[in-house]
C-alpha cells in the first residue's frame, strides 16, 4: 500500500513539474483557456514535445486539429502567453510569430513553411562556469512588446519553453508549446526577419538544446533559433 501511494506521489509531482499556456494577455487581461490559443495535444496530459523533426513543434494540434478566434491588438502593444501554473523546470524561451498569407485567414493557417520569426527570448544567465540562472524559471507568463514596425496582419504567436533538466542527451530536451491567434492593427513597414521554418529550425544537437547544465556548470550559454526581430 505505502509502495502505491509512493509511486502516486512521484506521478503527481511529474504532472505539476509539466505545463501549458492555454491563454493570451491582452490589455492587460488574460483571455479564457483555448480560446484565442489553439488547444493543444498535451491539454490534458501537459505531456513535452520531445522530437525536433516532429510536425507537433509547430503549434502540437496533431490530436485536436485545433483552431482558435483571433484577438486584435496595435503594434507597439504589450502582449502575453499565460503559463496554467509556473515553469517548474530551469530552461529558457523562445516566442515566434508567423503572419498568414495573403487573403488567408489565420485561423484555417498551419504555419507551414518559411515563415517564422522570433519576436521575443529568455535566456540563461552564465558567469564564465562559477554559476548559471535560468531567469525564466518560475515565471507565470511570458510577456513581450509587440515591435511597431510590426506590419498588419493575422499572425500566429507561437511560444516554447526549452526544458533543460534532461537535456544531456538527444531528445532530452522538453518543449512546452502553444499557439495563439492575433490581429495586428496599426502596423508599420518593417521586414520580420530571418526566417525559418518549424519544424525545420533546429537538429535537436544544437548547444542551447544538447546541453549538461549541472556539471560541469556551462561557461556560457547560446540561445537556440535565430536572432530576435526588434523593429
């Protein structure tokens, strides 16, 4: 008996240490779950992505084929993904966004493609190998400032928080994904860039995502993906 309640108790603790974002921030107000965010696989496991080639590091909706409404919100405004609880696990984030082509309508978009930017990161924190912080750890969303330069459109926001605890080996690394639906208005003239395309953006051995963050404590640290777009 005490043998199950053991095993119960690690099972619990496995599932609360995992996470989702299934809402937005606007105007400072979270939205309702999978409603502006597209409701993914793991809504009910929170079970990671684990494979880099997979189709489900996209937007993980293989299962539910989900979609979402579209919020709309100015360039320039601040904007924020919702964790369902905190980012138990030391790692770090990346948001992405992708604007729907022309004369297509986001929500029936996959984002397929070469279309993908990041708009937004959170990094480690290194001190040449005396020390190493995760300041996205224990967060309870993930919020950045939409660039002004941002043009127009219907765009997919897609953020993934890298868990780095098993990341020793390859397929250690755990992302936590979501995507949401937005409508920018007011935009200016600016060029998102470089683009990439997802799956397709990284091998899974690239040194942000094959990584010992224990020991030897990592001298430093590079953020996995391309370089964020500011404007």
């Amino acid at each position: 008996m005490l043998g199950s309640v053991v095993v119960l108790s690690i099972l619990a603790a496995q599932v609360l240490a995992h996470y989702t974002f299934p809402s937005l921030i606007v105007d400072g107000v979270k939205t309702e779950p999978w409603v502006n965010v597209r409701m993914t696989n793991n809504h009910y496991s929170q079970a990671p992505v684990t494979n880099v080639t997979s189709p489900d590091l996209r937007c993980y909706t293989s299962s539910t084929n989900a979609t979402a409404r579209t919020i709309s919100l100015p360039a320039g405004a601040p904007l924020g993904l919702a964790c369902d609880q905190t980012l138990y696990h030391p790692g770090v984030v990346n948001v992405y966004m992708a604007r729907a082509r022309a004369r297509t309508d986001v929500a029936q978009w996959d984002g397929d493609g070469q279309v993908w930017f990041k708009a937004h990161e959170i990094t480690a924190v290194t001190d040449g190998g005396k020390s190493i912080a995760w300041p996205a750890q224990g967060l309870g969303s993930v919020n950045f400032t939409l660039p002004r330069a941002l043009p127009a459109g219907q765009y997919l926001v897609r953020v993934e928080a890298i868990a780095l605890h098993e990341a020793e080996r390859v397929g250690g690394a755990q992302f936590y994904i979501a995507c949401g639906q937005i409508n920018v208005t007011g935009g200016g003239s600016g060029k998102p860039g470089p683009l990439v395309a997802i799956p397709g953006v990284y091998t899974g051995k690239e040194p942000g995502i094959l990584i010992d963050i224990n020991w030897p404590i990592p001298k430093n640290y590079t953020q996995p993906g391309p370089l964020v777009w500011t404007g």
